[in-house]
C-alpha cells in the first residue's frame, strides 16, 4: 500500500495539471475571413491560462503579452495599410491558432430593428411586403461573390458572453441573402468607390426599442426613470441586446456604425422629443465601451408609415412620427454623426417596410464617403437653415439648397404656415433662388412654418441632386446634447 500512495498522488498532480493547462482562445468576431481596419490600432484579445504567455503575429508584427488572474488578455497592433492579400494572423499560448484568409480594409457596424435586419433575399424575392425596387436583384443574388466584401452576421440571443454566428463570410450565395440589405448596398457602395476591402457586422433585432441596445451601466437610476417610465418598461428592459449581441464584439475596431431604429418607440411610447435623449444615451454608451470618442454614427430617418391606423395599446396622433424626425434631426447636434432621409422612398404607407433598401444604403455611403473618406458625394436632400419674415411673407433658408426644384413639376407640397395664435394652415410655396417663400391669405403676419409635419408626408421638394428636403418646423423645442459641448 505504501508503494502505490505515492505513485496515485503523482498520478493526481498530472491530473491537476493538466485540468489547469488552458488552450488560448478567441472571441467569435476574431477569425477565418475576417476585415481588420485599416489606419487605426488594432485590438487583438481572448483568454489562456492565468499568466501564460500569448504572442499575436500579423503582417510582419510581432505583439506579446502575459494573460491576468482570469485569464483574460489583450494586445494591439499597430495601425495597418489596406490590404486585398488574403494573409494568416497567428496566437500562440500553450496553443497555437492560425487564423487564415484576413483582410484589411473599411469595417462598419450595422444595428436597429427590423429595416436594419431585412434581408437581401427578401428585398429581391418579390414578395408583396417587400415592394422590391430592383427585379434584378434575384439574379445578382444568384451570381454573386464578392470576395473583398466580408459580412459578419450576429445571430438573435440573449446569452452573453459570447455571440451566436456563421463568423465571417465571403459575399456571396447564402451568406449574402440572409444579410442586412442596407448593410451589404452599403458596403458594395463603399468597396467601389474606395477599391479596398470591406466588412460589415450586422447585429439587428425586428421590433426592438432603443433600451435593450443600451447597456445598462450607462444610465443611472434617476435617467433611467427619465428615459424610461415605470408605466413603459417589459419588454425595453436596458441592455439585453447589448450585452448578447454587441459587448462580445468590443473592442474590435470599426470605422463607424450605421443605425436604423425608431419605429417601436412610436408604437411603444409615442417618445418624439423624448427619442433625442434616449439616441444620445445610446450613442455616447457606444462610443464609450470602444474608447472612441469620435466614433461615427450614422442614422436612417425612419420610413412615413400609417401609424395613426394601428391598433396599439396606445393611440397614435398623425404627428408622432414628425416628433421622432424632429428628435432625429435634432440629435445631429452630437458631432460626428449624420441622417438620411426616406420620405421618397415609400410606395405604400401601410407598409412599414419599405423596400429601396438600396437607395438607403448608397445614401448612408455616399455620407460616409463624403464625411470620412474625403470623397464629395450627395447625400442630403435641402434642410432647414433658418426663417426669415417680410412683407407678410415666411422665407425659409436650407443648405444643401442648390438648385431647389420639385421632384414632380408640380406646386411644392406639404408647407404650412401658422401666425401668433400658432394655428397652422395650408400655405403656398414658391422657390426663390436658393429659398422658398411661404404664403397664406390665412396668415396675414407668419410666426411659424412647418414642413412635412404628418405621417404620410412624402414631399415633393428637392435638391438638384435629386434628394427630399428634411421635414421639420421652426418653432422646434430646444434641445441640446447633455454630453457634448
């Protein structure tokens, strides 16, 4: 017995050793295929033994470090140039990985609810909730493969700490028609034009408000009371989408984030200004857990819809969805962020899912390449400037207000004017050069003027670049960003 004890207990150190010996080991968004972002550092993290070493080797660097008490442990490389050659990235612990097949280009973050996660088979599949715009889109589908483009598609869950997904994927068959249509219009707009790689994350979810996407350590409990009444939380609970579908993704480093979202915070809460605050709790929370300040933001200005003829819990006036343009607009006041408009991109007002997918993406493009790329390319339809009163007539001034037209030859639309009593009437509009002049034999002295101000407004103003004029009234609320000078 006493030759065979020590021999059992020698057995059960090795045991125990190697019950503690732990493989390196990588988030789901670091793998096979993957676009790392050019021009900025690059992070690279996961989890080992507690105080193992890891090296990470990339494109001629070299990136060592030792993994903390829990195992945890991250590196970054230096800024990268772009790069079409498929290359392999190693991690070496007590284990090596290869990862094989990554890029290096432009990666954007897609999020939002369900205009964000409509696919591209169903904006070419024909079917009449799709109100498809482009019957050749089918075919392309069929034919596809883009092999600079890279898409990442985040599946629904809300089992944190790690996403559910395909990983990355090459542009092409299934993997392109069960992505985000505006996501993959985007980045083919964005390949194009930069002649580089791509990848794009899609992490969406139908029917979601804005709290679930916001993590909830961003809000104290007096905001959230604020942002969220007690009356109105269930199912806007904060932070179960963020912390399944986006915190396993940070910090992996992106050029910015594209964002469609707002329609349930209509059906849910009638919000319209509330919605400005609610953006920027979310905006300012993301760009914190990425430790970019500057991180652009962009959004979609959501869909005309009837939502007045809804049978919700709560009834809706004709001018909530007005409310909510006028919020997100107003939350262009954060800086680096931007809006697309859509009030012409709607055939059916019962249709909350309009189907130029295409359009909103090569918008959302055209504002990424002209903000950040430095390619000048229109993406804002006329947006008010400011009003002036004369001669018992409103002036309304508009930037992006070269070559004022209407898009269908006929008197400009949806104009109203209101006078001190703050009763708003139909009004004449008349373009004069780079303004348009408002009129009423109504409104003998004009105070106010608002444009585009109910749920079914589809406006017939333009720019010479053939995009619609912003919705909007002058005798806006102020609001200003609690985080931003």
């Amino acid at each position: 017995m006493k030759t065979i004890r020590p021999a059992l207990a020698l057995l059960g150190l090795l045991a125990l050793s190697a019950f503690a010996r732990a493989d390196v080991s990588l988030p789901k968004i670091l793998g096979d295929g993957m676009v790392l972002q050019r021009e900025l550092s690059v992070p690279i993290w996961g989890h080992a033994g507690a105080g193992d070493a890891v090296t990470v080797r990339f494109a001629g660097q070299e990136k060592q470090t030792k993994a903390d008490a829990t195992g945890a442990w991250r590196v970054a490389l230096d800024p990268l140039k772009a790069s079409a050659e498929p290359r392999e990235l190693t991690v070496t612990g007590a284990n090596t990985i290869t990862l094989k097949n990554v890029l290096v280009g432009e990666v954007w973050f897609c999020s939002g609810q369900s205009n964000m996660e409509y696919a591209v088979s169903i904006a070419s599949s024909g079917a009449p909730a799709a109100a498809p715009t482009d019957p050749a889109l089918a075919e392309e589908i069929k034919t596809a493969h883009y092999a600079t483009i890279r898409l990442f598609r985040v599946e629904k869950q809300l089992r944190p700490p790690e996403v559910v997904s395909n990983g990355w994927q090459e542009c092409t068959g299934e993997a392109l028609g069960k992505f985000s249509a505006i996501g993959f219009f985007f980045g083919q707009d964005l390949q194009r034009a930069l002649n580089i790689p791509v990848g794009v994350i899609q992490s969406s979810w139908g029917g979601a408000r804005i709290a679930p996407w916001t993590p909830k350590e961003a809000v104290s409990a007096e905001e959230f009371a604020k942002l969220i009444p007690s009356d109105q939380r269930g199912s806007g609970s904060l932070g179960t989408y963020y912390n399944g579908m986006v915190r396993p993704l940070v910090p992996f480093a992106l050029r910015g984030v594209l964002w469609y979202q707002g329609e349930s915070q209509i059906i849910a809460y009638n919000d319209g200004l509330r919605f400005a605050d609610k953006l920027e709790t979310l905006i300012t929370a993301w760009r914190s857990a990425w430790g970019r300040p500057d991180l652009p933001f962009y959004s979609v200005q959501i869909a005309p819809f009837l939502y007045s003829s809804r049978k919700d819990a709560l009834p809706h006036a004709s001018d909530e969805l007005p409310k909510l343009w006028e919020a997100q607009a107003l939350s262009l006041a954060i800086p680096h962020t931007g809006l697309v408009a859509t009030t012409d991109l709607v055939d059916d007002l019962k249709n909350i899912h309009p189907g130029h997918k295409r359009e909103v993406g090569a918008r959302l493009a055209a504002l990424a390449l002209t903000e950040i790329y430095g390619q000048s390319q229109p993406f804002a339809g006329p947006t008010y400037s400011k009003l002036e009163v004369a001669g018992g007539k409103a002036v309304v001034h508009f930037t992006h207000a070269a070559g004022l037209a209407a898009r269908d030859g006929k008197p400009l639309s949806d104009f109203e004017v209101a006078g001190a009593d703050g009763q708003f009437v139909p009004a004449d509009a008349v373009i004069r050069n780079d303004t348009v002049e408002i009129s009423s034999p109504q409104v003998t002295a004009p105070v106010s003027v608002r444009f585009g101000w109910t749920e079914s407004a589809r406006p017939n103003l333009i720019n010479h670049d053939g995009l619609p004029a912003y919705p909007f009234r002058t005798n806006c609320p102020t609001w200003t960003p609690a985080s931003h000078p």
